[in-house]
C-alpha cells in the first residue's frame, strides 16, 4: 500500500487530520485497532472553543455541531454556598460550544467514509519502520493478513498508550514532563433535564464536582474520588448525596436526579512530550500531551496540532519547503503550554487536596474570591478557557 501520509489512529485528531488533507489533495490511510462502533461509542466530553468551531466549519463537518450542540456564553464557578457567573461572551467576545467528542467522531468518521478515504479499523500489531529516512513505513495486521503502507511522512495520533510515542527516534534526547493527581473524577451519565444551563465547576472542602450537560435529556456529572476506588463501592444513593453536598448553594438551588445508566473513573494527569517531531515521524493530541479535564482543553489541542501538521503538509507537497514542519514542535508547543497552565491551575483551585494545609486551604478561597470580585482576572480566565490567544 502506498500513501503519501500513513496516520495511526481513528481519534479527532487522526480522522480531523485526514480529512484536512484530503481537502487539500493530500492522500492519507488511516489504522485504528477498535472498530467503527467502538470509537463512536466511547462516550467523551467536549468543550469545543471557537478557533476549534472554525476548524471543523473548514473541515466541512460542522453543520450537526451547530445544529445540535450547546452554544454557552458563560460558566459559574460554585464556593462558599454561592455561585458566580463568568460571562464568557461579555468578557471575550467569545462562546464555547459543548458538543461531545464520540459525536465528533461520528462526523468526521462519516465524512471521510463518503469521501472514499481509507479508515482501516480493527488492525493489529502496528510498527513504524525507517522514520530517520524519507521513506517511512508502518506494518499491520488486518483480517489475519499482513499489511505495509509506504509513506512520505508518518503521524501517530494514537493516544497516551499508543505505538507512536515509543518509535520516535532518539529517545535519548527526548523530554517527558509529567504530573500526576492525587485523585480522579467519578463521571456518570444520568437521563434527566439540565440541571443548569452553563456549566458549574464547585468547589467544596469535600473535594470538586462538575456539573455540566450532554442534551435536553442527558447529563454528565462529575466529581473528585480516589483514583484507585471503585465503582461498585458507589450507589446511586451515596453518588447523589455527594453531588447534592458539593454542589447546593445558599440560595435553594439543588441539582437534578435521573437514571444513573453510566459509571466510570478516570485519572488525572498533566504529560507532555517533546519534541514532538523526529525524522519522518510526527506526533499529534494524546500522543504528545495530556492536559486533566478541568480546563476542557484537550480535544482542542489535538484540532490545534493537525491544524499545523495540515499546513506544514500542504506547504512541503504545493512548495517543496518544510519549513512548517520543521517548526512543528516549536509552533505547537507554545499552545500546549498555555494550555497546560491553565488546566494546571484550574485543577489546583478547585480541587481539594489531603496534604493541604489549612494556609493552602485559606489561599484557595482568596483565590477564587479575587477572581470573581476582578474584572481584570475575570477576563484572565474567560480568555484562557475559550481560547482567545
């Protein structure tokens, strides 16, 4: 099999990627080992930022975003018994769209299929071969037979525990920052209607919660466990009055109950690893970086990665110049930092945490006092969270 660009993986990022090249006349293959169900069945949540709008618009697949997802002006930072609105749209001009990932990936799997592009799900035994050269190769096993795909360049778009990540050339040189959280979210899907009409990012002495939404009849709740619990030890009793705990203000308001009919835990973690190029071979979203949740940032830095990559192929197969792709890493990092910062810091304000002293604790508060009492700092977090820059 030939191809100009080989991706690995059938993430936002792998399909977004290939289809921004083939509106670009640039061919692709993309490998993923789940199957087409699976990928558009995994449930994920999505903060989409107004420059990610406008790359899915460019793509051609946002006409459902906008028809169906949750245009929001504003989120509301609960603490103390009282909740404060940050009105996003006043403080930026900006908006936020939420519309979950798995529907993202239905678009854009389904784009590429009525395209003819070529989405092998279900391989196996992926490996990439001669990245150091510029003719790169990728090997795989579909339907029980084997596969080569000769390419120009390489992407791994394969996740955290992806293939891509390990078969970058020389290791040795290679930077992994990392930081892992003393807790994870405890996610459910509950069948009722909105509980608010923005999000509610609460903080409470008993840990954080995030209150926000899916559709008119369907929400995602969140809040702060220990990574190593366990789902079983949650009723749906003990899970509500958590939620009611963290999240009830002063002024009466009190959260919506419905058929819990999905239960999960995920960790929490800070990763990024640079560079973010070698040879022939080049990382994109999960594979690269991790940002935790609480800045709603990650699905937006993967449409920010192969935004550049689709550029920089463009450049190199229209002028012969890899200019762009060789200032990929450095491009894309100043954005995955900046990203990085602020989940960091959303994640240190509104999270409790064991080892905190009661200083730390009273630090806190300031904190989120200060920023709902500025305008100045209002804005900081407004511009921050619907990715002004």
């Amino acid at each position: 099999m030939r191809t100009q660009v080989a991706i690995i993986g059938a993430g936002p990022a792998g399909l977004l990627l290939s289809h921004l090249l083939h509106l670009r006349g640039i061919e692709s293959i993309v490998l993923e080992s789940r199957s087409r169900e699976e990928i558009e069945a995994t449930i994920r949540a999505g903060v989409l930022e107004q420059g990610t709008m406008d790359i899915l618009d460019e793509a051609g697949v946002g006409e459902r975003m906008h028809r169906e997802g949750a245009l929001h002006r504003g989120i509301e930072l609960s603490f103390g018994g009282q909740r404060h609105r940050i009105d996003l749209t006043e403080l930026t001009g900006k908006a936020i769209m939420v519309y979950p990932q798995h529907e993202v990936i239905k678009d854009l799997v389904a784009a590429r299929l009525s395209a003819q592009g070529q989405v092998l799900f279900e391989v196996s035994q992926v490996a990439v071969h001669g990245v150091e050269t510029e003719s790169p190769s990728v090997t795989f096993t579909h339907r029980g037979e084997p596969y080569v795909i000769e390419a120009d360049f390489v992407v791994g778009a394969d996740g955290f525990h992806g293939v891509s990540r390990p078969s970058m050339p020389q290791q040795e040189q290679r930077q992994d920052f990392q930081r892992i959280y003393p807790f994870g979210w405890f996610g459910i899907l509950v069948e009722s209607a909105p509980s608010s009409d923005e999000l509610i990012y609460a903080q409470h002495e008993r840990g954080f919660a995030l209150i926000s939404t899916r559709t008119p009849t369907v929400q995602r709740l969140y809040f702060q466990c220990d990574p190593s619990d366990h789902v079983d030890n949650w009723s749906d009793d003990r899970i509500w009055a958590e939620l009611h705990a963290r999240t009830e203000t002063n002024d009466g308001w009190r959260l919506k109950e419905g058929r819990i009919f999905q239960k999960g835990i995920i960790g929490m973690r800070s990763f990024v690893s640079t560079p973010m190029q070698g040879g022939r071979l080049f990382l994109a979203g999960d594979a690269a970086h991790i940002v935790p949740p609480t800045g709603a940032k990650g699905l937006n830095l993967a449409a920010s990665d192969v935004a550049l990559l689709a550029r920089g192929f463009e450049q190199f197969y229209r002028q012969g110049s890899q200019e762009r792709l060789h200032s990929y890493t450095e491009d894309a990092l100043k954005r995955i930092w900046r990203a990085e910062y602020f989940s960091w810091t959303m994640t240190r304000l509104l999270h409790t945490f064991a080892d905190a002293t009661p200083f730390e604790r009273e630090m806190q508060r300031a904190e989120l006092d200060n920023i709902v009492a500025s305008r100045a700092l209002a804005t900081s977090l407004a511009e921050n969270y619907v990715g002004a820059f």
